[in-house]
C-alpha cells in the first residue's frame, strides 16, 4: 500500500510563482483602473489636463496591490520579493510603452518614483508580522 502525505502538508509557492501572480494581479488592476479613468475623462467627470495624474495614479496602486500581494504569500525574503515585482512591473512598462507608443518616453521619473514608492509601501505593508495574542 503507498503511503500518502498529510493533507495539511502544502508548500507554499515559490518566489517566481508568487512574483507572477503579484504581476498578474498588477496588470489585472491596472487594466481595470485604466478603464475607469478613461470613462470618467470621456464623461467629462475628470478634466483632461489630469491624465498624467491618473496615470500615476494608477501606476501608484497596481504597484501597491502587487508587491502587497507579492510580499504577504512569500515566506521569506519579503521586501526583495515585493520590490522585485515592483521593479518588473515598471520595466513592463517600459516596454509596453516602447512597443506600443510613437514618441519618446515621457515622464519616465515620475512613474519610476511611483513605483518605487508603491513597491515598497506594499512590500514593508506585507512584511508586517502579526502578532497572536498570548493569554496567561
């Protein structure tokens, strides 16, 4: 008869399978948010003088939902991690914006700062221990 594991024996995922489900869900919110703040520029709601705003905006959250998500599933080495998926995300960008625009780049440190700044707000968010309560 073979002998089977416990049920309650998983391992956790791996640093580059968590990096890509931190990316995924980066791209996932940036995808939806882009949608919103379009909307709300054609609808006249947001004047188009704050698109670059947006943009950042946008770029400041995906950033942050991502190295959050990146540093809370990893067992260790948690602001690397979350600073990991930061940096690639903005060279995600980089190349998205190489591919698919015809101008030069353009607020390149501004969006380098918002990404720096989510990745590690995220990353020291994630890596924040909880502490259980010990009863004498």
């Amino acid at each position: 008869m073979k002998r089977r594991k416990p049920a309650g024996n998983k391992r956790a995922p791996g640093v580059v399978k968590t990096i890509a489900i931190g990316l995924g869900i980066s791209v996932g919110v940036t995808l939806i948010l882009a949608i919103l703040f379009a909307k709300l520029v054609l609808s006249g709601t947001l004047p188009e003088r704050a698109i670059a705003w947006a943009a950042w905006t946008i770029v400041f959250l995906c950033v942050l939902c991502g190295s959050l998500f990146s540093a809370k599933c990893a067992k260790q080495n948690k602001l690397p991690v979350g600073m990991a998926e930061a940096g690639i995300y903005f060279l995600l960008l980089g190349v998205f914006h190489a591919l698919l625009m015809q101008h030069g780049f353009a607020n390149v440190l501004p969006i380098g700062l918002c990404c720096l700044v989510g990745g590690l707000l995220g990353s020291l968010l994630g890596a924040k221990q909880k502490r259980k309560r010990r009863f004498a």
